[in-house]
C-alpha cells in the first residue's frame, strides 16, 4: 500500500497509459447532478459491510479522477495537494474493500497533515472522526462524515475552477474535467449517509472493454508510427472514450515490440 503522504509516485500516472476513460456504472446523479445509471438499488437499511463496501467503491472512483488530474499537473503549485489526497483516499478505499477498515482513519490524518494548498485540514475531520471508533461509521457521525464529503467536494470544484482558469497550465481543461468528476462523485457519496439514501454503486476496479471505431483507426492508421506518435494517437482515443482494457493491453504489446525493433514484432502487430 502507498503511503498518503508519499506522491513522488504520481509521476508515473500520466494518462497516457492509465485509462482515462474508466468505464462503470454509477447511482442516480445526487443534487450535483452526476452522470450515470443506478446500479443496485437497496431500499431497505444497508448492512455494515454494505455500506463500507459502497463508500469503498465512491473513494476508489473519486481517487482516480484525482489522481489522473494530479497527473496532468506534475510541477504545478498544488499538485502535491492533489497527489496526497487521491492516493489517500485510495488507501482508503482499498482498506474499507479488504475490511480492513480501521486503518481509514490514519490514512485521512496522514493526508490532512500533510495538503496545504486546495484543502483544508478541518475538511477531513469529519470522516477522521468517524472512523476513529470501536466500530467504523456510528450513526452518530453520519452527519459529521457528510459534512466531510462535502467540505472535500466543494474543495475539488473549487480547485477545478482555479485549474482552469490559469491560462499557464496547458493541460487545465482536461484536469478540470478530472477534478469536477472527482467532486461530484464525492457529493454524490453523501447521501450514503442519509436515511434512505443508500445505494450500490458498480465496482470502478472493473473496466470493461468499450471498442468503437477510435479503436478501429487506432489499429488500421497507428501502425507503423513512431512510438511518440502511438502514444499520442492512444491518449486521444482514451479521452474519447474510444477504448479502454483491450486498447492499453494492445498499445504496450505493440510498443514493446517496436523497441525491439524486430520484423517478427512488426508482423505480430499487423496481425494483431
């Protein structure tokens, strides 16, 4: 497991291999209207184990819209806020999926202590208190924990917004989108909190393969492409949304035998 406060890592994230276009299915939009179809409804009250699990799924999802963000804004004053928040809420949510839920708290301390410029250390309090118990999320720190969310979603919009007006970031636009998809899953994961609001949003870890016919040209028009203009031509597939899992597994199968330089790779490629 990564350390919060360890973000040097972050560089390697770039989306130029990491599937920027995730795909999953996401619960009903909540009051900050985000996108996406129910998964499993549950109307009756959620188990402890269910709620984890679907708090679990909300972090691991808003942690990678952070961390692709965090990515595209290597050298950027704030930065290492967003590189220490997402790989924090990622712990988390690893934690809260492996039932190894205790450690949720030390993780969001670590990170609280440590991000000075999009958050403030009192946005995390609320969900640091709530995991800071015999038993993870007592009722009565539900409304705590939301506030908490929602201090950390309004935070994200407002790093969106200052992102994307700095016309000296050249990837601001695209870490914007990132860091507003971040923010509303994150409001979104709120109303986990409320009575009634209980939802089992699908699993972000799954990326199910979206072939359209980005994929299709990708294939017919990239071979032969030096390995800058591969990368370049993958990385405006993904943010189309062209494809995703069979698109990277393809692209590093192709770049590796383009290193190799060997007319047996090239031949594989074409036949792939």
């Amino acid at each position: 497991r990564i350390s919060a406060t360890t973000v040097i890592g972050v560089a390697f994230l770039h989306p130029a291999w990491r599937s920027s276009s995730r795909s999953f299915a996401a619960p009903s939009p909540s009051k900050s209207g985000a996108s996406g179809s129910p998964a499993d409804a549950v109307a009756e009250e959620p188990s402890e184990s269910q709620l984890l699990q679907a708090l679990g799924f909300e972090f691991w999802a808003a942690s990678e819209a952070i961390l692709d963000a965090s990515a595209l804004l290597i050298g950027e004053s704030g930065q290492s806020d967003l590189g220490t928040c997402g790989l924090g809420l990622h712990n988390s949510a690893e934690a809260l999926l492996s039932g190894d839920w205790e450690e949720v708290c030390g993780e969001l301390e670590c990170v609280a202590a440590s991000i000075d410029t999009f958050f403030q250390e009192e946005d995390f309090a609320g969900l640091v208190d709530a995991f800071s118990y015999d038993e993870p999320l007592p009722k009565s720190q539900w409304f705590r924990a939301r506030e908490s969310m929602w201090s950390l979603s309004a935070a994200l919009g407002a790093a969106s917004r200052r992102i994307k007006a700095n016309p000296s970031i050249p990837e601001r636009e695209e870490a914007s989108k990132f860091l507003t998809k971040a923010d509303a899953i994150l409001d979104r994961a709120s109303q986990l909190l409320e009575p009634g609001g209980f939802y089992m949003p699908a699993d972000p870890r799954i990326i199910e393969p979206n072939l359209g016919n980005d994929y299709e040209d990708f294939l017919r028009n990239g071979l032969g492409n030096s390995e800058a203009d591969l990368r370049r031509e993958a990385r405006a597939a993904l943010e189309r949304g062209g494809f995703s899992l069979k698109g990277l597994e393809w692209i590093d199968q192709t770049l590796a035998a383009a290193s190799e330089g060997s007319e047996e790779g090239r031949e594989k490629r074409r036949r792939t």
